[in-house]
C-alpha cells in the first residue's frame, strides 16, 4: 500500500493526528525515519493529544462560559484574599471529586464571573463536563421546562454535569407586595421589569 493511500485512509477513519504525523515522517529522508516501534509510538501519541484538544474544545463550547478565562490570567493578592495557593488547589479541580461548593463573593467589578470561567476552562481541560447559567437564565430555563413538561429531562441534563457554574445577580431581588412576590429583571434593553 502506497504512502497516499495509507494517508487517505487515516482521513477516512477520522485519525487526524495520526495523519499529520505521518504525513511529516513521509518526507523525511530514510536514514532519518524512525524505526516501527518509535514510528507507532508518535502516531499512537499525536492522536491521543488530537482527542484530548478536540474534547477539551467540544467541552468548552458546551460550557457556554462567559469570558475566554484561564487561571494563569487571575490576578492573585492578599488584597483581593486570593493567593496562588487557593489558586493552584483550583487549578486541580479536586472540589468536584469531592463534591464540595465553591462561593466567589466580591465587590462589583471584581472579577468574580472571570474568575468562576477560569475554574470552569480549567475543569474543561480536565475533562469535566461543566455548564456556565446565570441564575436568571437558569430559573427562566426551570420555569419553561416545567411548562414544556420536559423539567425532568432538563433536571437529568443537569445531572450529567460535573460542574454548574451559576452567577446570582443582583438584579434578581424579590420584592413584597401585599401577599403576592415581584421579581425585578433586566430586558433586552437594559431596562428593569416587574414579573411575577
């Protein structure tokens, strides 16, 4: 079997790592090709960094995170209480073996929801299945699922996950109103509206 073939075979079957490392070993001289086991072992390690890319990428996609975050980018002082200490033990996401919550408080401005996608790019990198929903969104999407009838579907989607990143805004504040409750929210014009 030609070189040609055996590379449009590979793009048959989808193992784009191992044809670009092939295809690069083709051109080199035959004193400078690798034996058979060293040749296996590069094809066999191309592809598997080719999977672990494209599933890291398929994870943030999912992930529908807010800002293209990663803990290197975080800012780590006494003055903001975050120390590379807690930012390394993060950056092993071993809270979510553990199951354990993770509560980012701050000023405005402050850079909680950069810092709660970080920990979620991070996780995506690690091969967690993670989601990004502003609690707005999130009790809007648990209310539409209840009217829809497909609440338990979404409520297993959300089982799947190893990580559920919500932001609680400020935004949704509920109001007293003789023995009905208000909730205020911001419309597609930045304006504020009762519903309840």
């Amino acid at each position: 079997m030609n070189r040609q073939i055996t590379l449009e075979r590979l793009h048959e079957l989808k193992l784009t790592g191992m044809e670009r490392v092939y295809r690069s070993m083709a051109g080199l001289q035959p004193d400078e090709q690798p034996t058979v086991d060293e040749l296996m072992a590069r094809l066999v390690e191309a592809e598997h960094l080719e999977r672990a890319q494209r599933r890291m990428l398929i994870l943030t996609q999912q992930s529908k995170l807010r800002y293209d975050a990663t803990l290197e980018q975080v800012y780590c002082s006494p003055q903001r209480n975050f120390t590379r200490d807690q930012q390394l033990d993060l950056a092993e996401c071993s809270f979510i073996l553990r199951a354990e919550n993770i509560l980012i408080t701050g000023a405005t401005g402050a850079g909680k929801s950069f810092l709660a996608c970080a920990i979620g790019r991070q996780a995506c990198a690690l091969g967690y299945k993670t989601i990004y929903l502003p609690m707005n969104r999130f009790l809007e999407k648990l209310a539409m699922a209840r009217i829809q009838g497909t609440y338990l579907k979404l409520l297993d989607q959300l089982q799947k996950m190893d990580m559920l990143l919500e932001q609680i805004s400020r935004h949704l504040i509920p109001h007293r109103k003789g023995k009905k409750r208000h909730y205020t929210r911001k419309t597609k014009h930045g304006k504020y509206q009762k519903y309840k």
